[in-house]
C-alpha cells in the first residue's frame, strides 16, 4: 500500500511529513512525499518558513500521481494560497481517501499557514477532506466560533461540514474521568470517541493521529474504526514520547508487530479478490503466518474466527491472535519442522477446476488419503499432522500446495503454503 503525505518539512522529525513517514512505516506501509515548505525548528522553537516554489510544487505532484498507485493522501501544512490552489486543481478529481489535517500553528509557536490564506484553505482544501481533524483551537479559526459547550461543538461541526469536508473530528476535547473525546460529525451523524489521557505537551501527536486515520480509511475501514484505531495509536505514540532535544518530548511510535501486520494485508488482500467468496470451503477459511522456527500453534497468528462467505462477500469474522487458528496453524506448523522457510499457510474450498489449474501451474503439489488415515490417528485427533507429514514424506523440496479428496463426514480441502503472506497471495492468484 502506498500512502501521500503532503506537508511541511520539520528538521527534528517531531512533525510534518517525516512524522508521518515514521507512522507509515509503522504500519507497514510505503510513505511517499510532497512537500509544500521549508522549516526550521526544533523541540524548543520555531525559525521560519520557506515555501517552495509552485513550480517544484506541481513537478513533486506530478511525479508521484503519475508513477505510483496511491490508496490515500494525508494534506498537512500548506502555508499559502498558491499553494492551496495548486494542491486543489491536482487533487480535486482524485477518488481516495483524503485526511486533512488542517495545522495553523506548531508546538513550539510558529505560524503554519498564513492568516491571509485561510480564506482560501476554507474554500479550496476543506472540500477535498474524506475526514479533516482540527483540534479545538483550529476548530474554532476555521469556524469563526468559540467553543463554550457541547452544542458548540455540534455547531462548529456542521459549519466545517458545509464547507464541504464529508466528515469532522474535532480532537483533544478534555472530558471527565480522566478521558479525552473527539467529537465525530460522520454525515448527519455526531458522537464522541473516548481515550485515555496523558496530560503530557508532546510534539507530533497531531500528525500521527491523522496518518493513523489515513491508513485505517485506506484499509475500508468505517469512520468510528478509524477514529478508535487513530486514538489508541496516538495514545502509545504520547505514552512512550521521548525527550529527544531540550524541548518538549517527540511521540514515539513503537515498532508494531510486523508479522501481525504483514497477516493483516494480506488478508484484506485475500477478502478483496475477485468472486474470492467462491473459493470459501464450508467450514470456512483461516489465514495464518508464524513466528521463526514455532514451537506450537501459539506461535503461529491466525483469525480467532474465520474469514466467512457473506453472500458474495467475504468476512473476517473474529481477531487475529496468536493461537487464533488451530487445524490451518497445525498444518503448517506441521511442514515448518521439515521446511523452515514456510511461514505462511490458507485452506481453500476444494473444486475440479482449481485442481485443474494447479495441476496446469507450476506449483509443487503434494496429496494424501483421508481414507487411509489409521483408526488411532482418527481417533486421538491428529488427522491434520498425519496428512501433512504423508503429503511431504518424500518431498526434496517445500510443496506449495496440499490436498486431499476427504473422507466419510470430511470435507476435502485444498491447503496453500508461502514463505510469508504475500507469496502464498502470489500462489492463490495464480490458481483461482
């Protein structure tokens, strides 16, 4: 997935389109960059500002959009109209999801954009917003209202919204228990997004909280998903903020679990192919990708559920844990002592014409006999081990598929295994 960041450049990675490179990086996404301005500043003050030209401007935008498959666009400083407009004639027909983040001012007191271009950030960038996120204090400028109370935010909410944003989240209202809510305005829809609270002055919560947003759209997630995946990502990014310079602390975002995260794409990648929902056995599918060397099907990521068959959809109907799934996790579990470099493994519905096409492939392919299964095997509940250890028995090299016809009160099942979640994608695409 590739995901745009356009903003100002901060120099101590606090802020702005480095921040939000980190994020991207996070999350196990490509982060591309188009930057607006020049600053200078650090964790204690703020220099000046040098926009670009509009000339490098429209070049860095051409650039990417014609070279790359962008799936979202984060819109952070944009400091003048000229830039604005330029930003709004590039993307004005784009079909993605577009989180605006709309900075007037940074941590450390400088201005982001000018006062004579927030006319223009109205008319021009407001519109683009899939979701914009003002804090309160931007709220209140791009509203011409002050926030007194609760129906202020309804009101604020549906100003920016006739302005032509689809959704508001206003951030960082301060609520009681010691939480702190985002007023979400999601079409005719309002309600709040509770967190917990770090009474902590931090530098970059802003911009992880709307890159996270941007990744959570970008995986089709709902706007109440992506709020509640944003918040809790920028409550560990305020959590483990670091005192990196004099000033104050940089958020840091902790390296995510990337085995998780490979699964977690893939497996929206898997729930997106084509007429996928007719290659869902009936009990089901399970998607799994292990740790090194696993020791036990808790080693081994999997869906605690299943991806179901939804009418001609599909379902990931459960989380993904560690020890989520155990027949697919047994299975592979059970090749991995014999190939280690398998990681990775799916069950798919068996069918003649995906046979078929494996056969015609060039896929290393092993098979075994539900009905010679042992009676012991049968009856102490290792049917999936016994299979697997047959299938591979005389193998020299890692199969990249498994299957048997069944047997009485057996579904026959077709298995595909990689050495990571994307290379068993790879296989799958190349059989259904």
């Amino acid at each position: 997935m590739n995901l745009l960041s356009i903003g100002g450049s901060d120099p101590s990675s606090g802020a702005g389109v480095q921040s939000d490179i980190k994020t991207f990086y996070s999350l196990n996404v490509h982060g591309l960059t188009v930057i607006t301005a020049i600053t200078g500043q650090n964790t204690s003050t703020f220099g000046m500002v040098e926009p670009v030209s509009q000339k490098i401007l429209k070049d860095q935008l051409e650039s990417i959009l014609t070279d790359f498959k962008i799936e979202g666009i984060k819109i952070g400083m944009v400091f003048n109209s000229q830039i604005i407009k330029i930003l709004y004639q590039e993307l004005k027909k784009i079909k993605i999801p577009i989180v605006v983040d709309p900075v007037i001012k940074s941590t450390t007191g400088g201005l982001l954009i000018e006062k004579s271009a927030i006319k223009d950030f109205r008319k021009y960038i407001i519109p683009l917003a899939t979701i914009i996120t003002p804090n309160k204090f931007e709220a209140e400028i791009l509203s011409k209202t002050k926030i007194t109370s609760e129906n202020s935010f309804k009101k604020i909410g549906k100003i920016i919204q006739k302005m032509g944003a689809r959704n508001v989240v206003i951030t960082g209202i301060k609520g009681k228990n010691n939480q702190i809510a985002d007023f979400v305005f999601e079409g005719v829809r309002n309600y709040s997004v509770s967190g917990g609270f770090i009474s902590r002055n931090n530098h970059g919560s802003g911009c992880n909280y709307s890159s996270a947003i941007l990744f959570a759209l970008a995986k089709n997630k709902s706007i109440h998903e992506s709020v509640a995946f944003a918040k809790e990502f920028t409550y560990k990014s305020i959590k483990n903020a670091k005192k990196i310079g004099k000033g104050i602390l940089v958020t840091n975002i902790q390296e995510t679990d990337r085995t998780n995260l490979e699964l977690v794409n893939a497996i929206d990648e898997f729930a997106n192919i084509k007429n996928i929902y007719k290659h869902i056995p009936e009990c089901q599918t399970n998607f799994v990708y292990s740790k090194e060397n696993p020791k036990s099907v808790n080693d081994i990521l999997g869906i605690s559920g299943r991806i179901v068959k939804t009418g001609k959809e599909v379902t990931i109907a459960g989380n993904i844990r560690y020890g989520g799934s155990k027949h697919v996790a047994t299975a592979l579990l059970t090749i991995s002592r014999k190939y280690p470099q398998i990681r990775s493994a799916i069950n798919l519905k068996y069918q003649n014409s995906t046979i078929s096409k494996i056969k015609k492939s060039k896929l290393l392919t092993s098979s075994y006999d539900r009905t010679q299964e042992p009676k012991n095997v049968k009856i102490g509940g290792s049917s999936i081990e016994w299979g697997i250890k047959h299938a591979i028995k005389s193998l020299k090299n890692a199969p990249d598929v498994i299957f048997h016809k069944g047997d009485f009160g057996k579904e026959p099942m077709i298995l595909i295994f990689g050495k990571n979640p994307n290379d068993t994608i790879e296989k799958i695409l190349k059989i259904i």
